[in-house]
C-alpha cells in the first residue's frame, strides 16, 4: 500500500544519487575492540557522517536475519516479505540467464557421493570450472524430459551452476535436495503445495537421471539443489521511481537482484578500485548508481576482524572520489550486518547516511552503529531508503491537498 | 486494524485534551542560522519540552511530503492513506457547505482568459469578493443540468468558490481543468475510471455553459476547476474517541478538517491573541480543543525565514496562558514541516511534546528539530498521536485480558 503511494508519487528530475552497499556493514564488539566500524580508522566516512542525516536501518524487521536477497530487496524499495525471492531465481539472473514467467530456477551444486549415495563432499572439492562446463553439457545432451518442458544448466564458477526448468504450469515450492551437510544422502525434492507437484515430479526425475549420467564421473558424481523458485517479474526501477539505475557490483547474486527490478548491470570489476573507476565513468549516464563492496561480509563471514576493518578503511580512502562527484544524494549503508564476532548474517541493524542539501544535520560525530543509533533518522524500516532517497532528490510530489 | 483497535478501547472521562498545531513547524538549517526553531527565541516552549515526553512525527510516511488534508487527518487519528480526502470536499467542508453522501466537490477560480481561451491569471484579479458572489448568483440562475441533478457554487474569499453537484451515481475522479499555468488554455475535465464517466461530462456541459455566461465579464471571464471529489463521510471524533470537540482554526481548509471529523468550529477570529482568547473562553465546554496556527506555515511558503521566527517567538508567548488553564494533556505540534529553505510543506518529520501527569519525561532541553529527535517518544507516525492523547488523558481501557 505505501509502495504503491510512493510510486504515484515520483516524478522525472535531473538530480543524481549514489547508493554505496557496503555489505555485511554493522558488527558487534569483539576482544575488547569495540566493533569493526570503531576499530577501523576511517576519517572520510567519519566526516561525512557528521555532514549527514545518519540513523539505522532494518533490513526485514527487529530480529530478523536477512539474506542478501531481501535485505537487497529492501533497499530498492521493494517490501522484502511480500517479494520473497527465491535464491534460484537470483542465481539465475545473477548469471545473467533471461528467465521467463513460465520458468522454475534452482541452485546447483555438484558434489561427491560414495558408493551407498551418502555425500561425502558438497562441492566436489571445487572442480575447475571447464569441468563444470563439460559435466553440465553432458547432462543436458543425456537428460530426457516430458514433452512441454525445456531445462536449462549453466554452469558458474567451480562447481555450481543453476538449473532452469520451463514450461506451463510449473511451480517452485519445491523443498531443497541439497541437505547442507555431509554424511547423508541427498534429500528427496517434495512439493511444499499442490500446485507444485507436477513441477516436484519433474525435479525427481531430473535428479535421477543426473545421478545416472555422472556415475562414472570423479569427483563431481552428484548434483545438489537448492532454492527452487518461479520467477515472478517485478515492476522495474525506472517504472515506479523514474531512475535510469547502474548496478556496479562483482558477485552475481547482487548482480541478479539488481536486474530483477531491472537496473543496468556493469560487468564485473577486478576489485574495488576499478569498481570505483566505473562509478566515476558512468556517473553522468545514470540517475541512480549502486555500488556493491562484498568484501566487508565475506570478512565478517570468515569470523575475520582485523580483515573487514582493513575493508573497511580501504573503502574509507575511496570516499572523498565519491563525494567530489557531486551527487545530489549521498547514501552509505549496508544490506545487514555480518558481525565477525557472529561468522554470519545478523538481525542488527545497519549503520545508516544520507548527505543532501536537505538532509536534517544532527549530532552525530562519527559512522558507528552507536553514534547512527543517535542520529535524526533514528532506526527505520530499509525498505523505506527509497522514499528518503527520492524526496532528497526532490523527486516525490506532494502526497494530497 | 489498529485504529478500530483503538475505538473499541475509548471510554469516557473528564480530562480536558489541548491540541496545539504550529502549522509547518519543522524547519531546515538556513544560512548558518540553524533551523527557525533554533532561531527563535521560545522560552515557554522550551520550558514545556523540559516538562514533556517529546519525539518526532511522521505524518504519512518516510520521505513523504503531505498536503494539509493528509497531516491533519492523521493528527486526528485517522489512516491518511486510508482516508485520502479530496481538496474539494475540503474546501467544501471549509466554506461550513453541508455535504451530502450523494455530492461531488471542487475547488474553482474564477480566471481571465483571451478571446482564444487562453488563461492570462488564474485569479482574474482577486476580484472583490462581491463580485464574486454576484457572478456565481448569474451562474445558478442560467446554469441547466441534466434531471436529477443539482448545482451549487458557493462563493469564498476573492477569486474563489467550492462547486458542489448532487446526484445519484456521481464519482468524482475526474482530472482537473485548472492546469495551474497562464498562457494555455484550461483542460478538459476527463473521466479517471469507468464509473465518473457520466459525471465527468457533467461537468463538462457546466464548463462550457460557464464560458457562456461569463463571456462578457471583464475581468473574471472564466472558471477554473480543481481537486473533484466525491464525499465519504468518517466516523466522527465523538463516537470513535467518546471526545467532545472544538476546533480554533481560521482558514476554510483546517475547518473543513474539522468539520469532516465532526468536531465543532470556532468562527474565524481575526488574529493569534483573538483565537487562544477563544481557547480560554470555551475551554470548560469541551473534552478536546483543537487550535490551529497557520502564519508559521504561510511565512514557511514565503520562504521569510524571519518571519517564521517571529510567529514562533509569537505563539510562544501565549504558551503560559494555555498551560495555565490546565488541561490534563497539552500536545504541542505541527501537521508537517515547511522549511523557509524550501518555500514549501517537506518531508521531514515534525517537533512532537506531550504534557501530561503520566508522560515520561527525557532529556530533551528545548523545543527544536533535533532536541526532539533525542526524545523519549523517538520518530513516530503522526496517525498514532490520538492514542498516546488518550492513554494520557486516561481515556483508553486496557487491551485483552
């Protein structure tokens, strides 16, 4: 309801805004250190702060851990719960694969498995990718499928790869093979609803016949599925805000989030300087930028302090480029927290900037999760980042007489 | 749901409830002044924030900017989404206009035009009011419309009226014929959806006629339409919140609010001083005043930074009088921002204090944009003010066992 208020209300403008995500921001303290954002020596982001409205944001709600899919959702303005995507169709798009409405995705993995089926190596020790590439050719020249239907495999890097199955009537609530763990079989794909178990049906023969046709194979013996999801087209960016969007992101999945509210997606960069240098380039073309650092949450991920501070100050020293671009919006945030001290996603929220000449000042002095936690903004839904966003840019009309 | 949650807990009592709104109160820093709240000079109001729970309000969302109608439903407790009045029915309910479910209202100009239809003022002038009320009596006796359908135009101040027709079957979105522009010609009113088609030629015929009567008076030889709605009456105040109310206000549009709630209305008084001298006056025959301040917001428009500190430091000075009278809550607020920065209502969220007994007091020391961000209430919707009213004048029963 407030989504659809907010898309009655956008209107076309000339100004420019810059959306850096640097992902898995917030932390938690760790080893008497405070956390990776107090502990990191970063001037730049320190003084924008202080030029800002700062705040925290909520991903999905209080307590919720995000995955990188919603809590992206979220702050593209799409309500991360009503539009729950399912990882297949992100990694689909993350690949660039051009889904359709009448298509299924799912993530794959290929992996070991012993003689009596049980998995013994959910990755099937990383095989190079030209194996990948081989395997999934082979499989799709042997795979037998009802008339109607079409599958795809692409292969990714090492060894995953997503599968796409077409066709009328097909559905995704369909549970995971992929058990996430070793030791046990894989699982068996079960429709989660009526409607899906024709398309459940499908994804059981298609994991039989695999298995055959990678029998003699080693390491990559087996594949794993995970994330069966129907591709459901969103309203684009440019339809509900009026922004021609750059996406500048490396890792697919984020690269897949972008495209399905349809930004522009820039190929990926070899680090963070490059991705900047394009920032940089493409600035004038767009009226929007999203600019993605997934370095700060592999870090966290890895349990690695010291690493996602060092991210973290190298991000810093890229800050002043940014802002001598002169955009009309400036917003710095994340997607979620990824706490060191946690090795994971986590439900707190985000530290949180915007820098415009009609952002409120308020009296935070520094870019921390405390010192967000008492800016004017307060702690606020992510899903609301657009909204914000687009009145700075003056790009909303009046909401009644 | 959550406000007939709220209904369904009012009771009755006798605690007297001040409801003080500074029109367009919030501001934005302004040539190193700080914002008008921090400029001006408001000892009472400081004192009073010192006393009270403060916050931040949002009126109708995050980044949303609202019209007059919106924030104040939603200071009256009403969903501003949910309950999106028209500007005519407003302006009808404002001119005191006694509407009737079967009505459909609009604001109209009277304009000059050229002998090619093209708009040279939207105002014709200002002419003097009793011009107007002559030429919308030589309307209504030449006007002819369709059986069953009746026509009023009922003149305001100056160049302006309310057009209100009645009728079986009337809607009333259909688009504005005033194009809010000089050097074109006025638009055709058009049909919004399937069911104001009829309606929409309607209106149509009665422009054409206007053009008619009026083509050879100088200079008001024309009308402009705008803000067509049709009447959807709310629930009172007295039967939802069990709350006799007043309301002080002396602009038709703050009035028609009032009235589209069913409070009473207070004649128009001819200054600040005459209008909180009614407050004292009437203030043992009501459960709830409502008392409206308009310069703030008109100065705002003006973008005379000044004077938006003087009507401030104005207001203030009756603060000790009000608080005197002792009522068991006092809430001081406005219904949106208007930044002199900005000449127009914002988005940014609203100074909020509430006086009462049973109001925790924070440690907000002054009455300003970002002393109440730091307040106890935190940022809060505007729609949720008439419950923290009520917990505050012990006017709500407890929820579930």
């Amino acid at each position: 309801m407030k989504g659809k208020i907010l898309d009655s209300l956008t209107i076309e403008g000339d100004s420019k805004i810059i959306l850096l995500v640097i992902d898995g921001l917030g932390g938690l303290e760790m080893d008497g250190r405070g956390t990776e954002l107090e502990a990191a020596h970063i001037p730049n982001l320190d003084d924008l702060a202080r030029e800002s409205s700062c705040g925290l944001i909520e991903p999905v709600g209080k307590g919720i851990t995000p995955g990188s899919g919603p809590s992206h959702l979220a702050l593209f303005g799409y309500d991360p719960v009503e539009n729950n995507i399912g990882r297949g169709v992100l990694s689909a798009l993350g690949v660039g694969f051009k889904l359709t409405e009448r298509d299924v995705a799912a993530r794959a993995n290929f992996a070991t498995v012993d003689r009596e089926g049980i998995i013994l190596d959910r990755r099937a020790g990383r095989i190079p990718t030209d194996e990948n590439i081989r395997l999934c050719k082979k499989i799709l020249n042997r795979l037998r499928l009802p008339e109607g239907i079409e599958v795809f495999l692409e292969p990714e890097k090492e060894h995953r790869a997503v599968l796409v199955l077409r066709g009328d009537y097909l559905f995704g609530d369909i549970s995971d093979t992929d058990p996430q763990r070793t030791g046990v079989k894989p699982l068996d794909p079960l429709p989660l609803n009526r409607e899906s178990e024709k398309t459940a049906q499908i994804v059981r023969s298609v994991v039989d016949q695999i298995k055959e046709i990678l029998k003699d194979e080693d390491p990559a013996n087996m594949m794993l599925f995970r994330g069966f999801a129907k591709y459901r087209p969103l309203p684009s960016f440019m339809e509900r805000f009026k922004l021609k969007a750059l996406a500048i992101a490396n890792y697919p999945m984020y690269q897949g989030v972008a495209r399905l509210v349809g930004m522009d997606v820039h190929p990926p960069q070899r680090d963070m300087a490059a991705q900047f240098q394009v920032l940089k380039e493409r600035f004038s073309d767009y009226d929007f930028i999203y600019l993605h650092i997934k370095e700060t949450d592999s870090s966290g991920e890895d349990g690695d302090f010291d690493r996602k501070v060092r991210v973290l100050e190298d991000v810093d020293r890229f800050i002043p480029e940014v802002v001598s671009l002169g955009p009309d919006v400036l917003v710095v945030t994340g997607d979620h927290s990824t706490p060191a001290r946690l090795k994971s996603h986590s439900w707190h929220p985000v530290p949180f900037l915007i820098r415009s000449p009609y952002a409120r000042k308020d009296r935070v002095r520094g870019f921390t999760e405390l010192e967000c936690a008492g800016g004017i903004l307060g702690t606020f839904p992510a899903v609301d980042v657009m909204a914000l966003i687009l009145a700075n840019a003056k790009r909303l009309t009046k909401f009644g007489a």
